[in-house]
C-alpha cells in the first residue's frame, strides 16, 4: 500500500473515530446522563393579603402554608428526589389587574412552577387566562364562579364546588327544613356584594330555585358594594319587603355590617342564612357579633363539626395545628385551601417531572377515592375527580346554625350534630 493510501485510511479511522466520540457523548447528554437534581419546586400563591377581603386572604396563606409545611415535613416531592415545596407569595389586593400583572411577575421573572389562588372570582377569572396563555398548571383555591372552570381551559383545575352548586343545596335546604319543621316559608329575599362571586352564586340559586321549588318567590333581590360603609338603606328596603327567608352572599366585613344593621332596626327574618359558605362562615363573624350572631344559617364546606365524622376524624391534628398558625379553628376557606394544595402536590409527585405539560396531564388524570393515605384532603367529600374540565364534581356543602357561640352542623342530616332552631326568634325574646 502506498503512502499516501496508509494516510487515508489513517485519516478516514481518525474521522470514524470522532464521529464515535461525538454520538456518544450526545447519547449521554440525551439518554444517560442523570437530569439535574431538582432542590426545590416553586408554587406562585397569588391571595387578597391587603383590601377588603385580607382577612379572608390570610386565612387561605396560613393554610397553604401549613399544607406545604405538612408535605415538605413527609418527604418533599419523593420522585423528585425530596424536594420542597417552597411558597412564592403574592398579593392581588384584591383587584383583577393587580392579580394579572402578578401571575404574569411570578411566571415570568419569579419563574415558578405551578400558580394557586386566588380565593376570589373576580381575580382568579382573569388570573385563570393568564396561566392559560403561559400554559402554567394553575389550582384555584376556593374561587367558585362556575365560569372559571367553564372556559375550555386546559391548566386550570378545581377540587371543590362552582357557584351554582351552592345555589342548588340552598334550595335543597330550604325545601327539607320546611318539610321537617312543618313550615311554610316560601318568600324569599336575595342579597349580594356585586362582584363576580356575589352574583354569580345569587344567579346559580335562582336558576335552581324556578327549576326545584317554583313556588317559591323572591319578593326582594338587591346587590351592594363590598366596600358599602353604610347598609341602612339595604335593611330598610328589606324591613318594608319583609322576607320569610333572607338569602345573603357576602364576605366578613360586609356581613357583620349587615347584621348590626339590622339589629339596629330591628328587623330579623324567619330565617337569616349565608350562602356561597362566606362571609358569615368564618369565625372573626362570630367573634365581631358575639350573642347577635346566634341563629345565623351559613353555609359551609367546613366546620370542626365535622370531626366527629368517620372519614376525617383522623385530621384533627391539622386543625389544631392551622389554629396555632392562625389562631382560629379551619373553616371552608382554610379547608379548601389547604386540601387544594395537597392535590396540587400529588399531580407533581405523579408527574415525576417540573415539565408543566407533564403537571398538567398529571393533574387532569387525577381520581382519588377519600378519605386517601396519600393525600390529606380535610374535606367531607368522597372523591376527587379532575378529568373532565379540570372540575371535581364529587362536593358536598353542608349548613350549620350557629348555636352558643359555635358552627354547629344541621344539613345534610347525616352529618347533623344538633337538632336547629327554625324559625330563628326575634331581636325582642333574645
């Protein structure tokens, strides 16, 4: 062989050789090398810490807060080699374009890896489009205006129940308390703050209320703003309608206003319930009230009634923990908060992965029978079903009466602890 054919062959093995070394380096960085450990996973929580609705806000922080505690305290994420949940706060102050331009700030320069909040519907609706448009797995915690989940959105999901649903058990209560009780009250007053949950509970209930119970009539509806200083002309147009049964979507502050209001009037229905599990659901409406708040209807997603129950008697050491965080028992907000958080943990845990298209089928496979080993969902539901549209259709929202100071639980009737006082008696024979 000749010279100059040993320095080909030489050149052409050398050539070989390098294109060796550079497909095995690829299939090493492609398939073999092992993936960067993952220290911790980024969960932006967007809440209304400041404006008319922080105190509610804070109630969701301290409970997803004590969820993550409580997760990273088991392990972390465990197929992501234990790492741990780390909160990036944010606060909507209650305003949807504050709550855009945050979830925009936590997706985009924070670079977090999944969004929950923002506990009210007006925020969380345009917060929803926003993850939507980033393609950013988004858990609304405690938001309940059914058009959230009902955009055809593909990264937002929900455990607990829309707007409507609370309407729905409304009517339900009504029509069994007036069969167990052998009254006839069927004139009905509707009143709500007028954002998006206030209204959009208040249509769920009247769409179920011509569908269930048509012979009941809402003599009086009216709407108010949350941040309304004074309801005295409300109440007055409430005493001269003079409703059986008065039906009222508010948060805390704007309840317990109402209330003193109408003691101050002294006008009281037959019948005074909360509905969308709000406002007058919270313990701050009972310590703001303190006797006026006897007899009040809310209701609830949750209560520490609820404890007694066999399927979550064993989680009384979550609300005894929330309450050294808090310095209140759990009620609906918290409870909602707090067991969406630990969904939002098994999708990750099930994913494996922080790819958000990873997080997101995660999320919309997720089917949990309840009570679970693996997930502490506080709620009395039986399951948690997020394949279709991101919404669990598996809730329950019960009624309690407050009663010496206390939620107590009165419907659905197998979750009753005591026996309700209906009609509620007059300011005069308290």
């Amino acid at each position: 062989m000749s010279a100059a054919g040993k320095k080909l062959i030489v050149a052409i093995l050398v050539i070989i050789v390098i294109i060796a070394i550079a497909a095995g380096y690829f299939a090493y960085q492609t398939y073999l090398k092992p993936a960067p450990k993952v220290e911790v996973v980024k969960v932006g929580v967007l809440l209304p810490l400041t404006g008319p609705a922080s105190k509610e806000g804070w109630w969701a922080r301290h409970a997803i807060e004590l969820a993550i505690e409580h997760i990273n305290r088991a392990g972390g994420v465990k197929s992501l080699g234990g790492a741990k949940l780390v909160p990036v706060i944010a606060d909507t102050a209650g305003k949807p374009e504050t709550g855009m331009a945050e979830a925009e700030r936590l997706i985009n320069v924070e670079k977090v890896n999944v969004l929950t909040g923002c506990y009210q519907s007006a925020v969380t609706l345009p917060v929803a489009g926003v993850a939507e448009k980033y393609k950013m797995p988004f858990m609304v915690a405690d938001a309940i205006s059914d058009k959230i989940t009902e955009q055809g959105y593909k990264y937002v999901f929900r455990i607990h129940g829309k707007a409507s649903w609370y309407g729905r058990d409304a009517v339900q209560f009504l029509i069994d308390f007036n069969k167990k009780y052998n009254t006839n009250f069927k004139s009905i007053g509707l009143i709500y703050e007028d954002d998006e949950f206030g209204k959009s509970t208040a249509v769920g209930f009247k769409n179920y209320l011509s569908k269930m119970a048509p012979d009941y009539k809402i003599v009086i509806e009216e709407s108010y703003p949350l941040a309304a200083a004074d309801l005295t002309p409300l109440v007055t147009k409430l005493k001269a309608a003079n409703p059986e049964i008065l039906l009222h979507v508010a948060y805390v502050s704007d309840a317990l206003l109402f209330v003193r209001t109408m003691k101050t009037l002294d006008w009281y229905p037959k019948a005074y319930v909360g509905i969308g599990a709000a406002g007058q659901s919270h313990g701050d409406f009972i310590a703001g009230l303190g006797k006026d708040a006897e007899y009040v209807f809310t209701q609830t997603e949750w209560q520490t009634d609820l404890l007694t129950s066999p399927g979550l008697k064993d989680f009384a050491w979550i609300n005894d923990e929330f309450k050294k965080k808090a310095g209140d028992d759990m009620t609906g907000i918290p409870a909602d908060c707090y067991s969406s958080t630990w969904v939002l943990y098994y999708a990750i845990e099930k994913a494996g992965s922080l790819d958000p298209e990873k997080i997101r089928s995660s999320l919309a496979s997720i089917v949990i029978s309840l009570p679970s080993k693996e997930v502490n969902v506080v709620l009395p539901y039986s399951k948690i079903d997020l394949t279709s549209e991101g919404q669990n259709p598996y809730t329950a929202i019960c009624v309690a009466q407050i009663r010496g100071g206390k939620f107590r639980i009165v419907w659905p009737t197998q979750y009753a602890t005591v026996e309700a006082t209906w009609p509620a008696p007059p300011w005069s024979q308290r």
